[in-house]
C-alpha cells in the first residue's frame, strides 16, 4: 500500500482545528498545561458538555488527550500531532514556492 503524503494524514488534524471553539480550547492547552473541563469553561458561555464533545474531537484527531487526576479529568495538548499538521503545511508551502517560481520564469521569458 502506498505511503500517505503528509497532509492526507494531516487532514483530521486540520478538519478538527476547522471550528473557533476548538481552536480555543487548544489555545488555553497550549497556554495553560493540563486544564480540567472546569477550567477550560470558566469565563465562557459554553457547557461543559460542549467542552467535552468539542475535546473528543480535538483527541479523536490526536490533538489532546486525557488522564484522570482524583476525581477530576485533565486534558492536555499532544504536541506531536500539530508538529505533523506543521510539517504537512511546510511542505504544501514549499510546493507552492516551486509553483510560483515557475510561473515567474515562464512570465519572464
């Protein structure tokens, strides 16, 4: 079977990141560490049961996961995933690049 190019394995990735309440969430892990459902809807009009499917999303895509601390579940971000998404954007950018330098050498024959 052939090998994926990156941004097809990326695709979850930048599907799940495709919804700004997500992209929220990710931010206050990025920012914060290891945050429970509590803290991540502190301040927000959002549910906590609409923090938890949007999370099941984000770890569904690799992007968080979860571990039990008492009674309370943390979430924290899983860096190596949105490392892949970066890699698979760095290499879109970089086609793009050739395509564009192409493009000006044949404008400017």
């Amino acid at each position: 079977m052939p090998k994926q190019p990156a941004w097809q394995k990326s695709a979850p990735v930048f599907a799940a990141l495709g919804d700004p309440t997500r992209l929220r969430l990710l931010a206050a892990l990025c920012a914060g560490g290891a945050l429970s459902i509590a803290q991540l809807t502190a301040g927000t009009a959002i549910t906590r049961q609409a923090v938890t499917k949007h999370l099941q999303v984000l770890a569904d895509a690799g992007l968080v996961r979860d571990s039990w601390q008492g009674r309370e579940r943390q979430w924290e971000l899983e860096p190596s995933r949105l490392a892949e998404a970066r890699r698979a954007l760095d290499a879109i950018a970089a086609q793009w690049d050739q395509a564009l330098a192409r493009l000006k050498r044949l404008v400017e024959r």
